[in-house]
C-alpha cells in the first residue's frame, strides 16, 4: 500500500499536496510518515466528536494547509517542503489559537497570518540553528503563538477564549495528592494526546499508534517518556490536577522522542542520557510555568525545545 | 553641492567629523547620507521649539557626537564609522534618556556612559549578527536603553521623568474608536515622526523630505509602512489614541524601509512580503507592549529589530 | 612543592581527581590553579563556621564532585575537564541551591540532578560560544539554577529557604546614605567573598590571596573592581543595606577579572575600557536586580556574564 501512494504522489500532484500536508501532521512529533500524520488528524477529530468541540478539528487542517501553501508560495527548499516540515509548526499555530482565541471572522484571518508567519519563522530559525546542525524542533511555533497570543491582549476585535489572567508567579500552592492507578494510566495516556492540546486517552492511544506505524522506537520512547515524567512530578510534589491532565507529559514525551531517536540503538549510557533529559524538561515544565505567570500565556512546547536544545548540543563532541 | 562637501570632507578633518555624524543621524532610517541626516537633526529642532520642551534637541547631538567620539577612541572600521554606522545607536540612547530620565547633572554623565557603551554593545553585536550575514540595526540602542532605564529604578540620583509604573498586562482595555479623516493624516505623520520620539505632523513630513533626498524607495516605503499600520491596528482594535499618536506605526515605518529597500526593484512578491513583515510587526509591537509592562519600560524599536530580523534572514535561501 | 604535587596528579589517579576538583573550584573566579581553589574552599569552610550554617561548605564540595564525575561519565574533552572547566558551574550550583532551597532528603537529589546538568548545559553553551570565540563564563550556573528555582515553586517537596517573593519592580525606594570608611572596607572585601555568597571579610581576604597565589593580575583587578563598583554604586544613589552587603560588588569583581587579565599588560587604554565594563556591571546589576523581580529569582552572576560577552566581543575586531 506504501508503494502504490509514493507512486501516486509521484504522478498526481493533488495528491503529492496532501501527503506534504499529512507528512506536516506527522512532523509535529518528528516523524516524516503520511500514514502518521493522518492518524493524528484521525486522532484530533475523534476527540473533537466526543468533546463536542470542533475548534481543533477545524483549526489544525487550516493551519497546516496555510502553512505549506506559504511555502510553496515562498519558494522554499523542495526536499524540506516534501518532508513536511513547513507544514507542523503551521498546525500547531492553528490549533494553538484555535484554543486560546475565540472564533469570530477577523479570528481567521488572525489565524491565517499567523499560520503563514510561522513559516517565514521556521526560514528564519532554520538559518541561525544550522551553525550549531541542531533542528529547530516546534521553537517557529512556540515564538510565533507567544505573540500572537500578547498582542491580542491589545486588540478589541480579538478575544481571549481561556487563558488565565497575568499574575505573579505563586509558591507551592500545589495540592499534591497520590493519583490512584486509573487516573495514573489515564495521566499516561493524555500526556500523549496533549502535545495537540487534547486530553482523552482514546487519542492518546492512537497517537501512540500513529507513531509505531513510523518507528517503534519512537513510539516506546514516547511511552516510557511520558511515565517517567509522571513519575518525577510526582516525586517532586507537583499539582495533581495538572499530572493527572496530562499537562507535566507533553513536553517530556517530545524530548524523549527528540533525543531518543537520535541514536540508532538504545544502549545503557543512551537511555540514561535520555531519562536525564526527559527528567529535566519536567523541570524546566514547572520554571517556565512560574516565568511566563506575568505574561498570561501557555509555555506550550518551550520546555521540550529548550531542554532538547541543550542536550542536543553536545553530542557533536561526546560519544555515548 | 553634493560634490564640494564630498571634497571638503577630504579635505577637512572637522567637516570630516560633521559628515560622519551627519550619516549617523541619517542611519536612525538606514539612510548613508549626510544631508538625510541634516534634516532628521532639523525636524527635531522644529519640534523642540513649537513643543517648547529642548530635551531631544539637546540628548540628540550630545548623545550621537560622544558615540562617534567613543568610536574613533576605540579605533573601530574607518569605512563603518564614515558611513555613521557608530553614530545612530548613541543619538538614539541620547533621545530615550532625555525622554525618560529628568535632567539633573547626574544625568548627563549617565547619558555619556550609555551613548558611549552603545558603541561597544554595537561592536559586540556585529560580531554576532554577521554571522547570518544580517545587519543589527537599532538592537544595541534598544539593549543599552533597557538597561539604563530598569537600572534607575534602584539609583535615587537619577529619576524617571515620564514611564508609567511597572503593572501586570491588562486585556483588552483598549478603547477602539475610529479616527476622523484629520486624525488618520496626523497618525501617518505621526509615525514616521515617532522614529524619533516625536509626534509632530510637520517633523514628519521634513523627515520624508529628508529620506527622499537619500532615496525615493526608502520614502515611499515609509510612507506606505505608516498608512498600512494605521490600517492593521484600526482593524484589529488598537487603541485610538496610541494609534492617533502613531505609536503604532514607527517600528513598521523602520520594517517597511529595512526590508523594502534589500530588493532593487518592488516587484508584486516584494511588495507582498514587505506588507506581510509591515503587518506582523504591528502584531509584534502590540505584543511586546504587553510583555514590558511588568517591568515599566518601553517597548522602543524592539519590534522593528526582531521582525526584520525574522524576515531577512530567510532571504539567503529566497528567491523573492 | 609545586612540582611535586604535579609529579602526584601524574602517578596517583586519585590525586588527579582531587586536583580536577580543586581546579574547578578555582575557576569560579576564572584561575586554572588547584592552590587557589584550595583556599576557596578554606575561605568557604571558615565562614561556614564563624557564622554557624554550614549548608555552603556541604553544597559547594557536593556539586563540585557530582558536576566533575558528570563529566567523566560523559567522556568530556580530557584537557578542558583537567583544568577545571566542568567542575566550577556544578559547586556554585550546589552553594545557590544550598542557599536558596530548604535542606531535606530529596533536596539533595535535586541538587545532585543540578549539579549534573549544569555540565550537559556547560558542553552546550561552550558549543554555541565557541563561533564567536568567547567563553562561556557562569552562564551554565545562572541558567541551571534560575530553572531549578523557578521549578521549585511547583514542586511541594521542595521549599525555598530565602527569598523574597515575586513583586512587581519598585522605582526610587533605595535609602542612600553614606557609609563610613570602617563599613566601606567590609563592603569591599564584602564584595570579593560575594562571588561564592559570603558576606564576611575574613572570607574575602582569603580569597584575595588565593587569587594572588595564581595571578597578581587577578588579584588587582579583583580589588579594582569591587572598590569601583562601591564607588559608582553609592554615586548613583543605590541602597547603602546592599551596598554594604557587598552585592553590588560581586560581578564587577568578576567582569574586572575577566577581561582585565585578558591582556597582557594594563596599559592605560586596556585600563580604560576595564573600568568601563565594570562600571556598566553595576548598572546593569541594578538593571537586572529590577528585572528579575516579578519572578523572584536571584541575578547571581549574570550581569557579570552579559557585560563581559558584550566587552570581550568587540575585542576581536579591536587594538586597545
């Protein structure tokens, strides 16, 4: 079946733009796989069906076409194009606004600037992250939403639809309570689906399929990334809701994808440099929590970008 | 005219030392030009005498000469420092300190020092920027300002004159109301004077004289930068007043100009992708409004830097 | 006795280890010198007991060793980790958490995972910095330890020990009064033992002559600086409580140190632009001092950092 689809992507080019589109869904967890991005779309509507909330459904396939129509428009390098990575950061806009944002008529074309602007930023970004041969991971997306998000607080014909207000950041106001084992398996399960914004563990088993399609490795490292981080913020004391929402998971189920696959097998010093890592972003989860408190807006994926840069970055000289 | 100034500068070292200022003026508008210079230094002076407040006519010059004189001291480029390129950021920390900080003897002194550290934070940040072959533009005034203004906060000789007290940002308090035909010109004109801390109609038009005699793009880019931001804000629902006092339209006038002018020509997918940097950066400075308000400072022209930045550093792999 | 000791770092791997470790603590003020990291610690040690909390002399041996073995574990460059390069970010992590986070069992684990990544985040600053030929300085401690603080207000198992809460910036609350020359020399020497958290003055003329034992340079500079940052600070009307204290003293110590023993000689011109550096240190601690409040995290030494980057770029470019 893989074949006869590169064959038709390679006669037809309507469908050469979807599987761009659909490798774009795939790259929002690095994987350059159509048949993964297309459970991920599967795995956003079926969630807005049971949620009754169409806003992401809608949002992401928007802001993923905008994105790669820019791209195409802008010229952009073919093999990059083709591999989707001018697509995911795009639909990460889309769905990002998509949940903070409420929707009106000039919400789209706000929608639509910002899905396009994220592929002038990933240009950008790709240029300066190439001294180092480091990727620019969801970093487009992260800086891109950060201000289309501040400067709606400036606009009138833009609403907020659900961010908490500015605040100084508050000190242990945590309610840390043990979770019992469904809740946990549950917490497990939304720390996948979260990366889109969702909390439901039917996605969270689908994305999970979606990523084995493409590589096992990926998927175990996404599993194992997501229990670990569980485990430390409980650990630590962090707040039960938020563990139990999925929302320590997300970014430590990227990170430990990002670095994972890095390397072509898991060796001992490999998994533990990994653990390290994932470890980390759950910690720089709760800073960044604290530091963007003034601001009223989401870290998103700034954790997993930061902590993935900074374990990135060394491997040109060590060998593990 | 041209001709026997460009003689007399070879000529004479105190000319010499007149047109290397001059260009420093002109830079504020990346403008390489003595005579754009010249009437940037005029417009100013008309404003200070019709507003009967001299601080800027006086901050300006003091703060461009000693950056210059910090420069030939320090043995910086000879072809840099003739083109002003040492110049601009000193002129700039000059009007900002005199603007915000009260006048006191004190002051002068602590004006000199961040004029004359702005000529090191512009060498330090060319040797970063060239990396990606992009230049700094008003970075290291925009720095050296910050720094100079959050550190007052903690010295009692030197006292704010005019910043609102450090707050939490607060949403969509913008009263959205439209402007009469009258107050739309005024806002254009206002923008452009505004580069400069001014909100005088006929300052901006002596500064669209004074980009014009340096390079009818450079105008016309300005012209439709200010126009178009105007635009965007009213639209979006700006503040009235901040857009009537062109506070949204300088950092876009200097975007429009930065970007507008790396292409010869103004082709149709030129002219598209200025409009869409002009229009971001309207998004940007609303943004960064809200993101420095905890800390009382002004957002200068940080969102012309960061969005000039974000659109040409992809122009090394465009082909526009 | 000097000779000897090196002959044992050559036959015996447990002297070598000890050695590394010395070293590293001597790097906190930039000396590759076991001697000097030696009297460090006895500086350290002699605190701990006159004023009774021995929390600095447990944390700064704890993650100075878990920070050296972090780095062997890894594989690190042989040359960098002999001089005591991965072991300096670790000990001044372990003293600010030492200092700033409550004692418990699992605060020791946290520590131990600080002390640790500050070497994976030192092998990834030096990768960035290394394209612009700078140093990395105490970026990995700042950086490191701003994240585990920051996190700690989410994390009900570990509680902060000392420090105020986050607080919108205050403008002008400083009291300036003169201190008296007995006060102005505890200030100094207040200023020197700063730099590893210590305000006593014992400390800080033990760490005097473990700079001396290394580099008279050093030492000079050192002492220039902390009496010209206590000069310009109480010029400048800033709190005498803190000025006292010996904070506003630290970094300019450090950025004294740092680029003055970068020459070879301090003729005039290399004087000038020393003391330039260390006066714009002060002002941008009270910079950074302000900026920082809203999240309620220390600036430790980044004002040092940021000032010296911006001083020892243009030194490429530039003949003092």
């Amino acid at each position: 079946m893989a074949g006869s689809w590169a064959r038709l992507t390679e006669s037809s080019a309507a469908v050469r733009f979807i599987d761009t589109n659909l490798r774009g869904s795939g790259q929002v967890m690095l994987q350059d796989n159509p048949l993964t991005g297309l459970l991920f779309l599967i795995g956003i509507g079926w969630s807005a069906v049971v949620s009754g909330s169409p806003q992401l459904a809608i949002g992401a396939p928007v802001g993923l076409v905008v994105a790669t129509c820019t791209a195409i428009g802008l010229g952009v390098d073919r093999t990059a194009l083709r591999s989707g990575l001018f697509g995911y950061n795009g639909m990460l806009v889309g769905m990002a606004l998509s949940i903070y944002l409420a929707a009106n008529p000039l919400f789209w074309a706000y929608l639509v600037v910002g899905a396009g602007i994220s592929v002038v930023v990933m240009l950008a970004m790709v240029n300066i992250a190439k001294t180092w041969g480091v990727p620019v991971l969801t970093a487009p997306f992260v800086l891109t939403t950060w201000l289309m998000l501040l400067g709606s607080y400036n606009f009138a014909a833009i609403s907020l639809a659900d961010l908490p207000p500015p605040a100084l950041p508050s000190i242990h106001v945590a309610s840390a309570m043990p979770l019992d084992s469904l809740a946990l398996v549950d917490a497990a399960l939304f720390g996948v689906s979260q990366v889109f914004f969702i909390g439901n563990a039917i996605t969270g088993v689908i994305f999970l399929l979606a990523l084995l399609v493409s590589s096992r490795w990926a998927a175990a490292y996404a599993l194992a990334g997501t229990v670990l981080a569980i485990a430390v913020a409980q650990t630590l004391g962090a707040n039960s809701d938020a563990i139990a929402a999925g929302l320590f998971g997300f970014s430590p189920v990227l990170t430990a994808i990002a670095i994972g696959t890095m390397f072509d097998t898991p060796r001992p010093r490999v998994v533990f440099y990994v653990a390290a890592a994932t470890i980390f972003t759950v910690i720089t989860q709760a800073a960044l929590n604290s530091a963007l408190m003034p601001l009223g807006i989401p870290v998103l994926t700034a954790p997993f970008v930061a902590v993935t840069w900074l374990f990135l970055l060394p491997l040109r000289k060590l060998v593990l």
